[in-house]
C-alpha cells in the first residue's frame, strides 16, 4: 500500500492524540515500520532537539571515509587497506563553486571556512538534491516524500573502527541513485540527505585478519565530474570525469532504496 507522507504523519498524530501520549522520533519509526528495526546510523536523531555532542566522525574512523577505488576493485579475495589517502584536509575542505558532479559533503568539517547553516542553504551540485533534516521523523518525511511510498529501507555500514585492513567476501549491489543520509561533521545532529543521479550502491562484506566481519555501504559514482581533483590525483592518480569511482560510507550514515531492490552477489 503506497501513501504519502503527510498522509502518514496525521495517522500518527491521530494515533497518540486519544492517548495524550508525547511522540517521539522512534514511535514514528515503529508506526512506519513496525518490523524494521531503527539502524545505529541514525541514533543520533534520537538525541533531545538542538542537544550537541562531540564531533561525530572521529580521527581514528577518518579511514573508513577517505578510500577510493576503482569499480573492477570490488570482487572477492580483494585485500583493502582503509585510508589510500594521505591529505584528509583536503577531503575535508568544502566547495565553494558550484559543482557538476558528485558531492563530498560527508567529509565536511572546517567550522571556520563554512558553517553548517551555509552547508544547509548552498547551491547543490548538477544533478544533486539536497535536504538537511535534525530530526528522525523530518528524515522518514523525506525519504517517504521522495520514493512517493514507504516501502523502502535504509541500509548502513557496521566497520569496526579499530580495524583497518579487510578482505572482500562478497560483494551484492542495492540499488541506483540512492538517496544517501549522513551525519554532517559538526557537533549540532544534524543530517544531509541526498540523492546524486548516475550512482550504483553495494554491500560489500569484508573480513578482518583477526576473523572479524564487517559490511561496508559503498557508493560507486559514474560521473565524477565534480570530484576534488586533488583528491582523486593522490588516491587513484585519475582526473574527474575519466573513470567510475567508487568509496565506502562509514557507520554514521545509510543508503535509502527501494524495499523491492534484489540484493544479489555479483561481480563487477
């Protein structure tokens, strides 16, 4: 059964005002999704509104972020080291001119060159929507509204943060154009959610040389016109535009598809 948003959001309401019951951002979840549970990615969201913490993205998980590779990369026995790149700096410098291309948004974390008001309000790239949303159910609103159903999951990384190097296991893509909800690097809870066309996400399964497993959510981007040049010189000596790249999204983060995607091994 297919609904829209607004539609859910006065059923809710409705459900709790008999009551006198106070909602909160994970009755709505479970009113969406009664069977689902709510991923680690988002818990933050269920932070009281406006409350801070520390930086969400720590030094010792800044690897999980910053490795790229190449599609053809992605096939079992393939060993990964975490990290291909040495300037985090610049991965964490914001755009300020428009971009034709993929965004890296999620790395973004210099206070003193861009707030996160002027992250929230700036252009977005050609091609990319945009939305930043502080609450869980601000989140379930827009992903609803966008798929126009609510037959859709989220779909997150679980790295250990301690770990560095892995084996790919397997390999089971999830969908294209995903929409992508991220923490942004700042200590307000706040989440970008967007969508970049030409994109192709996978769960990848990797194995750590002490036996411990992890699933990585990888986003391959094909048109990488708007790539940090710099970045993509030192990590894969590649120009933006020339080639797919692909890179792994860390635990504070999830990809949003549709619920009928087929995950299925695959080899590419």
């Amino acid at each position: 059964m297919e609904f829209s948003h607004i539609t859910v959001l006065a059923l809710f309401c409705l459900a709790f005002v008999s009551t006198g019951a106070i909602p909160s951002g994970e009755d709505y979840w479970k009113y969406v999704w009664p069977n689902t549970p709510l991923p680690e990615a988002f818990s933050d969201l269920l932070l009281l509104y406006g409350k801070t913490n520390s930086l969400p993205i720590r030094v010792e998980e800044l690897n999980q972020y910053s490795t790229l590779f190449f599609p053809h990369d992605l096939y079992p026995g393939k060993k990964i080291v975490l990290g291909n790149t040495q300037s985090v700096a610049k991965m964490m410098r914001p755009f300020t001119e428009p971009r034709q291309g993929v965004t890296d948004s999620i790395w973004l974390e210099n206070k003193e060159r861009q707030s996160l008001d002027d992250f929230c309000n700036s252009r977005t790239a050609k091609g990319e929507h945009k939305h930043c949303v502080s609450s869980l159910e601000s989140m379930i609103d827009h992903v609803i509204s966008h798929f126009r159903t609510s037959k859709i999951k989220a779909i997150s990384s679980t790295f250990d943060k301690n770990e560095d190097q892995y084996v790919v296991e397997e390999v089971k893509k999830v969908g294209d154009n995903a929409v992508m909800c991220h923490r942004l690097n700042f200590e307000k809870v706040v989440f970008n959610c967007h969508q970049v066309r030409e994109t192709t996400a996978y769960v990848v399964s990797l194995a750590a040389p002490d036996g411990s497993k992890a699933k990585a959510l990888t986003v391959c981007h094909h048109d990488t016109r708007g790539m940090n040049p710099e970045l993509l010189y030192e990590a894969l000596k590649v120009s933006p535009g020339t080639i797919s790249v692909c890179h792994f999204i860390g635990n504070k983060a999830a990809a949003w598809v549709p619920n009928y995607s087929v995950d299925r091994p695959c080899v590419i």
